[in-house]
C-alpha cells in the first residue's frame, strides 16, 4: 500500500487481506442496503430521492492509529467499489481555535469534550446527512496545532462519508444531540494503554526529528531543546491529557462502536468485535 506508507504509516499485509478487505465488503453490504431502503422510503412517501451517504465513524485514543484505518478504508472502498465517491475527513477541524480555548481557560484540556464546538459539528452533519449539495467545514493543522484561519474543507455528496477522531462516539456536554446518531456504522480502534503510550512516544519522536529544521512547525521549539527533556514533557502529557481523556471520555464509548478492532504490538489486530444488536 504505496498510498499509505508514503506517510509513514505502520501497515501490516497481513491485516489488509484478512481484516480490512473483508471489512471493506462488510460495510459495502450496509451501504448498498441504506440506499435501498431510502429508494423503497422515498417512493413511498412520495418525494425525489435524496443522495443520503453512507457514514462511517472511526474512534479511539490519540496515537492508536485512527487516521491509518481511515485512509486505509477510503483506498480499499475506492479499489474495491470505484464506482463509489469516498470523501474522508476528522473532526479535528471542530476543536476551538487556540484563542479561543485561553480564553476558556481549556488549553490544558484540549482533545477533552467541551474543547469540541459541538454545536458546529452536528449543524455540519446535519447538513451532509440532508444531501446539501456543498458543505464547509473548518481545517486544522497538525504542523500549527491549530485551526486554518479562512481555510475549509467542502463535503460534496459523497457516497460514503469516513470521519475519524477521538470524539465521534461522545455523549455531548449537554447531552442533547449525540454525533453517532448521524453514523451508519462506528468503529473503535482499541489497544492496552501501554502499547498505545509506546505509540504516542514514539510518533513523539518522530516529529521531533522530522521537524528540527522546520521553523514553521509546532514542534520546531521542541526539536531543538534537549532531547531528555522535550520526552519528559511528553510523558506528562500523556500522563495528565491524553491519558485522563482516554480513561474518562474515550475508552467508554467502545461499547457504542459496531466493530471493534484490537490491536497489538506492531499495529497488529489480535481480535475484532463485531456488535450483534
């Protein structure tokens, strides 16, 4: 898969073969069977047919390899189905901006629900789900660690719809609008906290050594400082945020999820479960 390991991603073929090929023709069979039902709906109602698209939710904790699956699944559906439009996006894009979040006091929670505007995302799903003929969302930069000023990204009546992050299975604050109402199917990447911790250190300092030149990049001020303490930062960060976030927020809404992945040491998918109900 020269589409993925271009960007270092961790890729085992064994797992595309065996998972994620079956996988891809497991939630084919739920889409076709959607837009079935909406052909069947619409005729009955007596209304022109709506291009509902089929959503795909992907979640789990920070470093798991949420964004692997994604454009792992958007590359085999489009293989396997090219006749099929597949747009893939994150909710990464929601989180408010840095300016924002100081002025909420949030920085130190930030990946935590209320960083989220979650009142943005559901109006932007809402909008998808409806057929909206072009729908704007906001980007993010993982070189800013920040939200684009100006920038967005259009949803353009896609077929299927894959969206990842670690907040697509989340009760809202408020507990009004739930996100996964709007998806077709969820799936939750899953792993130890150790080998996830291993993950995170590791992607750590692999932009610290992608970045040591690169000014423009937000980890720039952390490639050039001591190694020992740019990784003692980290593992407090881990310790503090993405853990806590993980254990209180995350890790709870597996049960939600209709598939679960497993993983390993090595990215490996050790087992899969898959909800009967």
């Amino acid at each position: 898969m020269t589409d993925l390991a271009a960007l270092g991603d961790v890729i085992d073929m064994n797992d595309v073969n065996e998972i994620y090929i079956p996988l891809v023709k497991f939630l084919h069979l739920f889409a076709q069977h959607k837009k079935m039902l909406s052909q069947l709906q619409s005729h009955f109602i007596g209304v022109d047919e709506i291009n509902h698209p089929f959503i795909i939710g992907i979640s789990g904790s920070v470093a798991v390899g949420k964004s692997t699956t994604a454009r792992l699944l958007q590359i085999l559906l489009k293989r396997c189905y090219s006749n099929l439009h597949v747009q893939l996006m994150t909710t990464d894009g929601f989180l408010y901006p840095n300016s924002e979040l100081e002025k909420r006091r949030l920085m130190s929670r930030k990946g935590f629900p209320e960083s989220y505007n979650m009142k943005l995302l559901c109006d932007f799903l809402s909008d998808v789900t409806s057929g909206k003929e072009n729908v704007y969302y906001p980007l993010y930069s993982q070189e800013l660690s920040d939200i684009v000023p100006g920038k967005y990204g259009i949803i353009s009546q896609p077929d299927v719809l894959i969206i990842e992050g670690i907040n697509t299975l989340q009760l809202p604050p408020n507990g009004v609008v739930v996100t996964s109402d709007f998806f077709d199917c969820s799936i939750y990447i899953d792993a130890n906290e150790d080998i996830i911790e291993n993950w995170f250190m590791d992607r750590f300092k692999h932009l610290l050594k992608i970045n040591k030149n690169n000014p423009e990049n937000f980890y720039y001020d952390w490639a050039n400082e001591p190694l020992n303490v740019a990784v003692d930062r980290a593992e407090k960060i881990w310790q503090t945020v993405d853990l806590v976030n993980l254990r209180e927020y995350i890790a709870p809404t597996k049960s939600r999820a209709n598939v679960i992945l497993h993983k390993s040491h090595g990215h490996r998918i050790d087992r899969i479960y898959v909800r009967h109900y």
